[in-house]
C-alpha cells in the first residue's frame, strides 16, 4: 500500500554540505565543482530511474551551469542553498507512470503563485531512485538462488522522488536569480500546504488504477477526527528512520548473515575431521616417527648372529668382538688405511636391568664415555675413560648432543646405543 511522505531538508554550508555535490548524488552524475575545485563523481552508484531539470521559460542551463551559479551568487558562509523535497512514490504505479508523476510533482514546485497575481519560477533537479535491493537469506545466513544459480534480490519496496529547488526565484529582467529571499517558503503552513497539494496528485493516479487513496493529513488531524467518529485512537505512525540509521541496520544484518556463514562452516569441518577420525580408528595402527626412527637404527646396528664370536659382559656393558674389520657397523668410524690390521672391538653400551620398587626412580648415574681413538704403530687402539662427565647422546630426531639425553626433545634410545671411537654414542 502506498505511504504518505513528504519531507523538506535544507542543503546548506553551515553544515558543511555542497549543492552541486548533492545534485551529482541524486542524479549520479560527474560535475565539476567550480568553487571548491573538485570533480564530484558519483556515476558508480546506481539506483538512478530518471531525472531531469525544470527551468524558468526561456533558461537554458545545464546541471553543472545550474548549481555553480547558485554556489557562486551565494556568498554567505552559512547560506541555504537550495531546498529538498523528498516524496515516496507508490508503488502500485508502473515506473513510466511514476516518472510522470514525478514531472508533475516537480513542475508543482517550480511554480509559485503569489497574491498580488504574479508568479514566481523557480529552478528544480528532480531524480527517481529505486528500491533499495539486497540478496536474500535463509535463517543460517546463505544467499538464496534462483534456477539459474543467481542471487534472488529483495527490496523494501522504497521508490522515491528527490527535489532540488532554488532558494530564490529567477530574475528574467537580469536574468540571474532574484536578490531578495521568499522566505515565506521555508515557513511550516507552506510546506503544509504542499504536502496536500503533492498528495492530490498522487491520488489522482491511484483512482485512475483503482488503489486505495491515501489520506496526507497530518497524524493529529486524523486521531482527532477518529475520536470524535469511532472514539478509538489511530496506530502510532512507523517512525522514519533516516539514511544514517538505515546503513547501520543494512551492514548490522550483513555481519550477523556472514557470522552465520561462517559458523555453519566450521560445524562443517569439525564433522569432517570427526568422521575421519572415526573411520581411521578402525584402520591398523600406524608407527609413530618416534617408534619408526627407533626400529629402522636398530634394524641398521644390529649385526649378524654368524659374525659374532663372543659377548662379554662386564657391568652392564657388552663387547661385541668382530671376525673382521669388513663386519664392522656403519656406525663405527673405521680408518681405512688400517684395515689391514688386527680385529677390531665394536663397543655396545647397553642399560643394566632396572628392579621394579615402589620407591621413586632416581636419575641414572652418567657412564663413562671413551677418549678419542689413539691409534698405535701395531694398529692397535687404546680408550681412555672420562669420569667427569656422563655419555654424549646424539639425538635420532633433533641431532642435538646433550648429557646425558636429548633436553630439546627428552628422547633418548637406550636400548641401541653404539660408542664409536670418537666418544660420542648413536
């Protein structure tokens, strides 16, 4: 059903505002700003239906030539440049029928009668705006598609006419504007009477399509006459927003719908990590890298039961004799130019038993670590031992040396530890 609004709002400097800007908004126009040196573009904002400018008889002027006129004949730093009249349209009215109401409309205020007979022309920028449109949603926030996968858009159904009119009225003998003011136009019984005068004329087109008319009568007027008719009050009028509160609302509802987005795809992803999760319990279990790391290195130490002539143990450490210098480990560092030699004795430190008690696990003394090799003229090598400090450990997955295990990682193989000539253990 169509609404009755009819609103005036000054353009004024006062407040900081530009009349040829405006009139570069609601045209959506590029105009030059001849007293603050600017391009006012506004061309990529859209929504424009049409527009068009309603001049005294005889003027012919430009959009750009109309408003820098009035910029430049102001010369006030407060001056009221122009008047807005903004007006909604009905909606029950095709475009081509509003754009002609809205002619109508502007030509209404182009005109001023006044009581001595004669008749003041005003200058008037008239511009239809669509509806606002914005993509709808479904309750998680996800844009609604249409069958050919685009965004279904929704409106408030808010087509509305914008009014430009000068502040002063057109002066043919000098052919500028008039010096003196009709302030009799910024008075409450004026715009009043407008607002009546605009109405009819919108309910002049709604008997012609048959619609419901609609009453331009002031709220109080109308409670007054249905208390003394019905003895009931009228429903409080909807209370206009602006475009200021309207924005917020628009970009509040935008983050709440991409809030819903984005929560619905994280439920999403922890499902899917969930039931990955659930379907890899039922496979086997795999090695970790620890564990991995652990039997390849022992996989690699470990030596033939064929190629061991003896095993000796002497406190927890075992020596194992090769047959050999070509049975030696790659984990022992062998001098190539004494290969020749005698047999050489690969030296595996493995860990004394631990006796189960209920008492607390103390830390293990550190073992004594072997000197760098010392290699005789026999080919022969002697150890020396270092009471002072614990073993070296290379760690099999950081490559740290500590004392006496890993502190980066707190991982140490206790149980294929090789000690090389140089000291260090694997």
């Amino acid at each position: 059903m169509a609404i009755a609004f009819v609103r005036a709002n000054p353009i004024s400097r006062q407040k900081g505002q530009s009349v040829v800007a405006s009139a570069a908004y609601r045209a959506c126009e590029k105009l030059y700003d001849e007293r603050r040196e600017k391009i006012q573009d506004y061309t990529k904002k859209g929504g424009h239906i049409d527009g068009g400018l309603i001049l005294p008889d005889g003027v012919k002027l430009t959009r750009e030539e109309l408003w820098n006129a009035v910029e430049a004949f102001e010369k006030r730093i407060d001056a009221r440049l122009s008047k807005e009249i903004l007006v909604a349209l009905p909606k029950e009215l095709s475009v081509e029928e509003n754009i002609a109401l809205s002619k109508d409309i502007a030509a209404l205020i182009s005109r001023e009668q006044k009581a001595d007979g004669q008749e003041d022309q005003y200058c008037v920028d008239w511009n239809i705006h669509e509806p606002h449109q914005e993509a709808a949603t479904d309750e998680d926030g996800n844009f609604l598609l249409d069958e050919n996968g685009k965004r279904i858009l929704e409106n408030n159904d808010n087509i509305h006419l914008h009014i430009l009119a000068t502040e002063r009225a057109w002066d043919f003998d000098k052919s500028t504007f008039k010096t003196k003011k009709d302030r009799d136009r910024n008075s409450k019984e004026w715009m009043e009477n407008m607002k009546l005068k605009i109405g009819e004329l919108i309910n002049m087109r709604l008997r012609e399509k048959g619609v419901q008319e609609v009453d331009f009568r002031s709220f109080d007027v109308r409670n007054e006459e249905s208390k003394q008719k019905t003895g009931r009050e009228l429903e409080a009028p909807q209370v206009h927003h602006g475009p200021e509160k309207t924005n917020l609302d628009r970009k509040r509802r935008r983050r709440i719908n991409r809030t819903k987005r984005n929560l619905k795809n994280v439920k999403d992803e922890l499902s899917r990590i969930q039931k990955k999760e659930k379907e890899s319990a039922k496979l086997p279990v795999n090695r970790t890298r620890t564990e991995a790391i652990k039997t390849d290195f022992s996989a690699w130490t470990r030596k033939s039961p064929e190629k061991i002539e003896g095993i000796k143990s002497v406190s927890g450490k075992k020596t194992v004799k090769s047959a050999s210098v070509a049975e030696v480990t790659p984990s022992t560092t062998v001098n190539p130019k004494k290969q020749a030699g005698s047999p050489k004795t690969i030296s595996v430190f493995v860990p004394a038993p631990v006796a189960k008690s209920s008492k607390p696990i103390e830390a293990p003394k550190p073992a004594p670590v072997s000197s760098p090799a010392v290699y005789s003229s026999g080919g022969s090598r002697s150890a020396s031992v270092n009471q002072n400090q614990g073993p070296k450990v290379r760690c099999l997955l950081c490559g740290v040396i500590e004392y006496p295990e890993c502190k980066k990682c707190k991982f140490r193989d206790k149980e294929n530890e090789v000690s090389n000539d140089s000291g260090y253990s694997r």
